[in-house]
C-alpha cells in the first residue's frame, strides 16, 4: 500500500498503521478508557441527513471561512498537537507547510517537537499556539511572552486537560515521551526499520517550548502522566482572565462543551471557543462534540466564533457540522494518519481529498459559499 492508494480517512489510518511502530500508532488512534466517546464522536453524524437543493447553479464555489480575524481559504484546518516528530521525522513542518499550501490554519503545542519561533518565521499562513497551563507560572508567563514575541495570530488554551485521561492503549504498550526503546520496543524497530531509521537518523527528538523548564532527566513518562504531574488543576477563570488581558489578541479556548462555560468565555473576552471532547482521549463517557454543538451556538453564537473538532473524519462532516453553526472545524487524527504515512506529502494529500469532497459535496447540496449552509439543510433521525 502507498500514498497513491489512499483515498480517504481509512486509508491513512491503515497505511500509518503499516509504517509506525505499534505503541506510537496506537497512541494516535487510542483515546480514554473503553474510547465509548470516541468512537461516538464520529456515529454522531450518523443520526444527521443533509437535505439537498438542486438547480441552483453552484459552478463557482468558495469555500473560505473567516475565524478569530484569520481568512481561511477552507473550513477545516490541522488542529495542532502534540510531539508530531515521534509520528514522523519531518514532524511540524511538514504540518505547517502542507496547512500553508492549503491556506488553512494551522499550530504548534506546547508540547511540540519544533520551535514555535521558527515555525513563524518560515511559514506566514494563520498560526495558532496550543497552551497548556503548567503548575510552574514561570514557564506560562516564557510561553506567553514567547508566542507574543513570534506574532502568533491565536491564542488557543487547551481547558480540559488539567489531569490526564485514562490512555489504557498507552499504558499497554508503554508509550512515553520521549519514546523509550524497551524490549517491546526493540522488536517494533525490527519490524519497522525504515520509521525506526528516519527517526534516528534525523533531528534528536525535543520538546523546545518546555526545554529550559522541565527536566526529563528522571526518564520517559507517559503523555497521562505528564498532564497529571506537569498541568495546573487548580487552573480557574481567573487565571484564564489574566491571561486574555496580557494577551490582548484573539484569544480562544479549546475544549468547552457546556453552554454555561461557553457563556463564561464570551464574559471574560475570548474571541473563540473550540467544542471538543478532545478526541475521545480524556473524560470518556462525555457527550459528542457534534450532539452538543447546537445548544453551544445557540447560547453565544452571535457572540463569538463557535469552532468544532472531534470524530471529523468526511467532507460532509464538516458540512453538518457547518450547517449547525460552526464557523469551522478542526481535525487531528485526519492528518495525523496522513503524517505518520508519508510526511508533508501524505499531509498534503489528506487536506487536498478533504477539499475535493467539500467542494463535491457543497455542489450536491446546491451551495456555492459556506454562507448558505444553514439548519434548514439538515434533518435528524
């Protein structure tokens, strides 16, 4: 099998599947105790038609969406996560390149393998930082003045991650950062030595935003384990307040999904929230992000830019999803797959498929701009 064969989400999910080592694929497509959240994630479409108009004449269509003052040239971009080069030797760049072809936005992590300032300075399509609130105020403050510095466009907190989620698939296979050669491990490198050769024959794996704060001289740990040591669970609005007020830009948080929390962030001065359940990967059992999406838009829709993200996977995701009220969507697993497969060209060929069935897919539904989606497009069972 090879980049050419694919031609949707579960042909890079199956492709990356043959190229990465067991317990790094596994940390991509796992998510939280029996993943019921996550696999519900993207079953909730399920229960949602799209209605078609028909003879309307959609031979020009434009897909651009506008977010947190950035013009996206599509309405999904590359939701930014974490220690991307474990995944791939070309890592962020090969994200950041591919989003910048595209015209789509696209961020690094706080727990990133490339250097936020670098990354700016090569690629200038829309750029977000994923935060993460540490227990060291310090390090907060270096990565706030850090992201300032490099002129990123939006600052994105992630809010539900104040203790790790229950990754069994990791605890079983021993996952850790940075990736540890166990005997297990051994064995992976054995059967997948050209992953096992790119990654040690390229960059040394790092974790520059955090290098000149956190000593990860007492060995590997997992990514649980991490948010459970390392992230601030006493983090509160007020904190985030203080943080809105330096900030002084767009500022959105990633991970609300009550309305009443949604509410909260329009108060405080958030320019967006994201509604996610992070992928399944952290409170299991909770409400798909797309089920809880109408009752968020509803409550502050005209207030502030609603985004959505977990269990995209189709073009018709994120006309659904759209339709509802979401200004865009984001997707992880749908470039990660594509990433850990063939790097920025596999990158580039997942977001270019996404484009073809959205732009397929807007022709169908008899719309020529995202403006025209709306509720009335939609029936649910």
């Amino acid at each position: 099998m090879r980049l050419k064969d694919c031609h949707g989400f579960s042909d890079f999910r199956e492709l990356a599947k043959r190229r990465l080592p067991s317990p790094i694929f596994n940390y991509i497509d796992g998510a939280a105790d029996d993943e019921t959240t996550y696999e519900r994630n993207t079953k909730s479409f399920e229960k949602c038609d799209l209605v078609p108009n028909v003879l309307r004449g959609t031979e020009d269509i434009d897909m651009s969406v506008n977010i947190m003052g950035q013009k996206l040239e599509m309405p999904i971009y590359c939701s930014p996560t974490a220690i991307q080069r474990v995944f791939h030797h070309e890592g962020e760049n090969a994200v950041a390149a591919a989003a910048d072809k595209y015209g789509t936005l696209f961020g690094v992590s706080s727990l990133g393998t490339a250097s936020l300032a670098e990354i700016r300075e090569q690629y200038k399509g829309p750029q977000c930082y994923q935060f993460y609130f540490h227990k060291d105020r310090e390090l907060n403050q270096s990565m706030l003045e850090s992201a300032k510095n490099a002129n990123v466009d939006v600052m994105m907190l992630t809010v539900d991650t104040i203790t790790g989620g229950n990754r069994e698939r990791d605890l079983r296979t021993g996952f850790s950062i940075p990736f540890q050669l166990t005997l297990g491990g051994i064995f992976q490198f054995a059967i997948k030595p050209m992953w096992a050769i790119n990654y040690l024959t390229h960059k040394k794996f790092a974790l520059p935003q955090l290098d000149d704060f956190v000593d990860m001289s007492d060995g590997p740990i997992s990514i649980g384990r991490y948010f459970t040591e390392m992230l601030d669970p006493k983090m509160n609005w007020d904190d985030v307040a203080k943080m809105v007020d330096y900030w002084d830009g767009e500022f959105c948080l990633k991970g609300i999904m009550s309305a009443e929390d949604a509410k909260k962030a329009v108060e405080i001065g958030c320019t967006g929230i994201v509604v996610s359940n992070h992928g399944g990967r952290q409170l299991d059992g909770s409400r798909s992000s797309f089920d809880q999406l109408s009752e968020i838009v509803d409550a502050v829709g005209d207030e502030i830019d609603v985004i959505m993200d977990s269990g995209i996977q189709r073009g018709s995701h994120v006309l659904k999803a759209l339709s509802l009220g979401a200004k865009a969507v984001g997707g992880g697993r749908f470039y990660l797959y594509a990433l850990a497969a063939a790097g920025q060209l596999g990158v580039e060929r997942a977001l270019e498929l996404m484009k073809q069935e959205i732009e397929r897919d807007m022709r169908l539904m008899g719309v020529s701009s995202i403006s025209e989606l709306s509720r009335n497009n939609l029936r649910f069972r």
